[in-house]
C-alpha cells in the first residue's frame, strides 16, 4: 500500500458491548487489529483469527503467545519463565534449510551444550511423557575431571553409568575409569561379551555362530575366564532377563546343530584347558592341560613333573615323524607275545631291533617285516665249476667284515650247472650230478649253521601236488606215497627262487617246465603249477612276494607266491639266462640285461618288476655266483672267458660296486661260476647248529 492509503482506524468503543480495537487499514490489505481483551491482554488478530497475545500479568499464566490460525499457541511465554514451543503440534526447525520435517526438533548445524558448574551437561530421556527427574541420560562430564579422565557417559535412571568413552578415546562398560581402549567391569554372572554371526548370514548354512568370552565362571569357579566359539559360561542370555543351561559343566552349547571349542583359562593355579564338544555333543571337555611348562592329556596329574603326561590312549608320531631323547631318536622293544617267547632280540644297528625267530614274519619296531624279519649275517657258496671241473666244496663268508672261509668238501654230489633255495636254517643244491654236465634230479643239503653236509640226497619226492599241505580228502595218503628232497625231474642249470616269509624254494626249467616247490619246515618236494618253460640255462631270484625266472629262449615270467601262478614278463631286456641275479631285501634285485660275458645291468622293483635303472658295470662277466646279503650283497666269483674267484661287494642303498681282496675270495679251487649260494642269520641258524 501507498503512503497515501496508510490509516490507522481507532475504535474505542466506549459504553459499547465491544472491546477497544485499533485497526491498521491500508488501500487493498487485510486489515490487521490490535484488540484490548477484558483479560488485560493484547491481542493482535488477522482475518483469520488471533495472531499472537501480550498479557498485562506478570506473575501467572502465558504473557506472550504466537498462535496458530485455530487459536493454538505455537510459542508461548509463561511468567513462570517457561517458553512452550509447538506444545500442542507443529515443529521447530532450526538453520538455513528450507525443507519440511516430521520431527518436532530439527537443526541444521552445531548445538551447543555447555556448563560453567560442577553439574555435567547432558540430555535426559523419559518415557509416558515425563519430563522431570533424572531419566536416562546421555552427557559429558568434564567439569568434575580433567584431561584424558574427561568422558562421555550413558547412565540409566538410577544415575549409574553403563558406558562411558573418555576423551581419549577408551570405552568403559560399567566402568568410568577405562584402563584399555574397551574395558568391561561386571558381575559373577555378567562378566562376558558375544560376537555373533546369524544364520542368515552364514553361507555354510550351519546356523547362528557366536564367539564368547567371559571373566568369572557362574556353577564352576569365581576366578575363572575363557573364550570359545558355539559356548558360553551358564547364562545363555543375561539381558532383557537371565536364562541359565547348566549343561555340559556349565559350558552349554548356543547353536546346537554343531559343535564347539573353547578355553578356559584359570588364574588360581595358572591352568589352561582345552575343551571340543562333535556335532553330535560327544563331549571332549577339560581334555588337554597345560600347567607348570607341561602338558596333560585328559589329567593334570604330574604337571610341572614332567613335561608330557598321558592318561589313557595312544600316542601315534605320522608323518616320519619320530620320538627323540636329547636328540637321538628313541627305539621301544619290538611287540612281544607268545610267538616271540624265548627268542633272540637282535640289534640291527640304527636300522632298527627284531625278536629272531623261526619263521617271524611280523614288523618289529615299526620297520619292514620283509627286510628285517632277521638279520644275514653271513652266506655261503657252495658247488659251481672251473674248465670241466665240478665242486662238491662249500665256503663261508662273514658279511660284518667280508671274510670267506673254506668248509670244505661238504657236497654228497659234484655240483657243476647248479643253483639252490634256502631256508632259516638249511641250504639245498638242487641238481647236483658228480659230473662236468647232465641232468640230475637230485638234491644236496648243508646246515646254515656251520657249513656242514646234513644228509645224503635221495631220489624221493612228493607224489601229490599239494605236498605238505593235508591229505587227499578222496583217496587218502597210502603206504607207497613217499617224500624228500629230490625234484620230480631231472633238470641241469635250473631257475631257483626262494620264498623267505613263506619259507618255501622253487625250482623249474633245465630241461623241464614243471615247478618242484620244497616245503621248507617239513623239507617235502612236491610239484606245483608248470611254468610253461622247459630251457635250460635259467636265471631265478626269489624277492617278498613273487618270483622271477628268465630262460635261454628269451621267455621271462614272473610268479606270485600267493598261488604260484605265473604271468609273462619282460623284465631283465636280452638275457638269456646265463647271467644270473641277485636278490635284496631293499625292494629291488639286480640282473644283466645281455647276454654271458656282458656289461649291461638293471636294477628292477621285487614288487612289479619295473626297472628302476639302467647302467654298465666296469668288469664283463656272467654265470656269477650271488649271494645276498642285508644290507650289501657279494659276487663270488664268475666266468669272464675262464671261472675265477674274483669278488665284488655290491651295496644295496646306493648301488655302490667295491672290489673286495684275497680275504673275501673263496677257497679251495682258483675259481668257480653257475654256482648255488645260500644266506643265513646267525640269531637263527644258532638254534638248530647240527
């Protein structure tokens, strides 16, 4: 409106029913009127009602009031001095923002709370809209402290203070006084704090998993602590109420669909234990100890004694791992039973102990019953030829410091093309002629012991095919079935092979394909599966579990002691038999892979016949004399273009070749080859010396 149209209306109404007003009125505008009200107030009201009052009492009731169109104070001053803002409804919005709120207060910017007393500056929370006392409540109390003590707090109606956080940044439940960056201070029964994982967030699909740890040990002990997962000490839940299990000592599962693992640590004492519980809730609880520098398994007897107590089950190193004491690996006593009764317990040095008995193929100290089920200590070579010259000598070598000794003319029979079997206790020459050549079914014996002749041979053998092992069911054992060692055949420079767990030798080939197996512990020749080979000139070696025979034709079969049978394979290359092999209990055997008189060698797996390697000798040679031994083996002379007595040590561990002297030779002769050599264990072969 114009300066022109300004009026200001007076009505005073005097003797009138109506109150005093004055009427601010302008060309065009809603006039504005200042009203007198009989309550001496003043009122300013628009066209749509009352606009805000000023009253002329100073001592009670509102004395000024912003209202809204309906009359409603939005502020209020009361002479109290308390000031109403949007009491009845509405919001406060305080700052530069122009947006609309549905919050009674919004501010928009830094609020200030402050203090200069000794009365904290906080903010209090009510309920049921209460608004006096003392509520719970948020503050900083820094006016009653100073420096980094200064805190945050949140106490509850009680004036307690449930947290805190000092300006330094430290988190104190129930506690003011924070000494790490979170410090809680509890109960007996609330001492503890849960992390928790929910179920719809584990991807394993195991259900809610939680990791607790607690202080005090509700139903256990007052000193106790630990931490574990799936478990917490009594109280399931302390908050909004208690819930106590009791279960498994106090330690019940949260989640019980899996297991669970913690650890209690026990200040009283300085124990610590470990605890495990299945899915299934078999419980492993208090089971490993530690205490004292020591460790108990399932006790705490002897903690601090000793460094490692076990109380019930087993202890099993894996792995190659192995028991030292003060770092020398420590070796307990082979088992011992009825079978080892009265036996020899025989060092192998650091290889390992066993108990040497007659036919002991059980594992001693852990290490390889086929290797260690005794101990060769020395062997013996016995027959062989020299030009057209026959043997019937017999020499002993000692493997500890390779010594050979002659036995002298201990052979019923001249033994040219030969080879032989062993037992525990006794050796066999199998084909002995008293002549250059020829076929004979005869066989030889002398005792391991001492290198002597036992008795002379005979032409006897086994009628039935399965020998020693029980009676024909069907037609019974008559007076004309006889027994002994002499091969169903007469044969000339056969394959051999000897089965030392099963404590059986194989003879086949020479000019016969059938195969004589000699029961060793009742000493029968029987016949069992043919070979399907009748050439002479056949190379044997017996190793754990099969046999090896390769023929002057070229065939080369392997045999599984387990049923004697015999399955083709080419295992040893070009050779043709003359070149014979020698067997170790290491898993492996050595053969020429040519013909007599070559270099070439292998070394072959026992197990599958695969080679292993392939290399040349320095010295030609074939038709040796092998004679095995434990963990080295010797050639005892060969034919390298004449019958020698020359003598290499072969080591089994490393393929090693060493040339041996006068004192490892043979005697009696200037040289033999196509020979029968036997070995023996001197623990064993002492029990039966005659």
């Amino acid at each position: 409106m114009a300066n022109s149209d300004k009026d200001i209306l007076i009505t005073p109404n005097k003797n009138q029913t109506g109150l005093p007003s004055i009427s601010f009125v302008g060309q065009g505008n809603v006039p504005l009127a200042l009203n007198v009200q009989d309550s001496n107030n003043i009122s300013f009201d628009g066209t749509a009602g009352q606009l805000f009052t000023i009253t002329n009492n100073l001592t009670s009731g509102n004395i000024f009031s912003v209202n809204d169109v309906s009359g409603v104070p939005s502020i209020s001053v009361n002479a109290t001095g308390r000031i109403d803002i949007a009491r009845y409804n509405g919001s406060l919005n305080i700052g530069a923002n122009n947006n609309t709120t549905d919050k009674q207060l919004s501010v928009t910017g830094s609020m200030v709370l402050t203090t200069r007393t000794t009365t904290a500056a906080g903010m209090h929370f009510f309920s049921d809209g209460t608004n006096t006392g003392t509520g719970h409540q948020f503050g900083f109390d820094g006016p009653n402290l100073s420096g980094n003590s200064e805190y945050f707090y949140f106490r509850n109606s009680s004036n307690t203070n449930l947290m805190n956080i000092t300006t330094a940044g430290a988190v104190g439940i129930n506690n003011t006084s924070p000494q790490k960056l979170f410090h809680i201070v509890g109960g007996h029964g609330n001492t503890s704090m849960q992390m928790t994982l929910p179920s719809g967030s584990n991807g394993g699909g195991t259900g809610e998993i939680n990791l607790s740890l607690w202080v005090s040990e509700p139903g256990r002990t007052w000193d106790g602590t630990g931490i574990g997962a799936n478990v917490i000490n009594y109280y399931t839940q302390s908050y909004p109420t208690s819930t106590a299990d009791s279960s498994n000592s106090y330690f019940p599962r949260l989640n019980t669909s899996v297991g669970q693992a913690y650890i209690r640590m026990l200040t009283n004492g300085g124990r610590i234990e470990f605890s495990t519980m299945d899915n299934n809730g078999t419980s492993y609880r208090e089971q490993i100890h530690m205490q004292k520098g020591s460790l108990g398994i399932n006790t705490t007897s002897g903690l601090g004694t000793y460094k490692l107590v076990v109380n019930g089950g087993d202890v099993n190193l894996i792995g190659g791992a192995k028991y030292r004491i003060d770092g020398e690996e420590f070796t307990a006593l082979p088992e011992e039973n009825d079978s080892t009764r009265g036996s020899y317990l025989v060092s192998d040095g650091t290889n390992g102990a066993f108990w040497a008995y007659p036919g002991n193929t059980a594992g001693s100290t852990g290490v390889d019953a086929w290797r260690y089920r005794s101990i060769i200590t020395h062997g013996y070579i016995a027959g062989g030829y020299k030009g057209s010259q026959p043997w019937r000598s017999v020499n002993k070598t000692w493997h500890a410091n390779d010594t050979t000794f002659y036995c002298g003319e201990q052979l019923d029979r001249a033994a040219a093309y030969c080879d032989g079997t062993w037992s525990d206790y006794n050796a066999y020459v199998h084909g002995v002629t008293n002549s250059y050549a020829g076929n004979s079914s005869a066989t030889s014996s002398y005792n391991l012991h001492t290198g002597m002749l036992r008795a002379q041979g005979d032409s006897r053998f086994s009628q039935y095919n399965y020998g020693y092992e029980g009676d024909n069911n069907n037609t019974g054992i008559g007076y004309n079935v006889t027994g002994g060692w002499a091969m169903s055949a007469g044969r000339n420079d056969a394959g051999c092979a000897t089965n030392q767990k099963g404590q059986a030798g194989y003879i086949t080939g020479g000019g016969n394909s059938s195969t004589n197996k000699l029961h060793f512990p009742t000493e029968i020749m029987y016949t069992t599966t043919s070979s399907g080979v009748s050439n002479d000139y056949v190379a044997g070696v017996g190793m754990e579990n099969r046999a090896y025979f390769s023929w002057s034709n070229g065939s080369q079969k392997y045999m599984n002691y387990s049923n004697d049978s015999y399955a083709n394979q080419n295992f040893a290359g070009s050779n043709r038999g003359w070149s014979k092999a020698l067997p170790s209990k290491y898993g492996h055997f050595y053969i020429s892979t040519s013909n007599n008189n070559q270099t070439p060698m292998r070394k072959v797996r026992g197990s599958d016949g695969a080679a292993l390697r392939n290399f040349n000798r320095s010295r030609r040679c074939g038709e040796e004399n092998w004679e095995m031994g434990q963990d080295w083996g010797y050639k005892m002379g060969d034919y390298n273009g004449q019958q020698n007595n020359h003598v290499e040590k072969w080591t089994y561990s490393n393929d090693a070749i060493a040339t041996l002297g006068s004192s490892a030779r043979p005697k009696g002769h200037y040289g033999q080859s196509s020979a029968a050599c036997s070995s023996a264990a001197a623990s064993v072969t002492a029990t039966r010396a005659q």
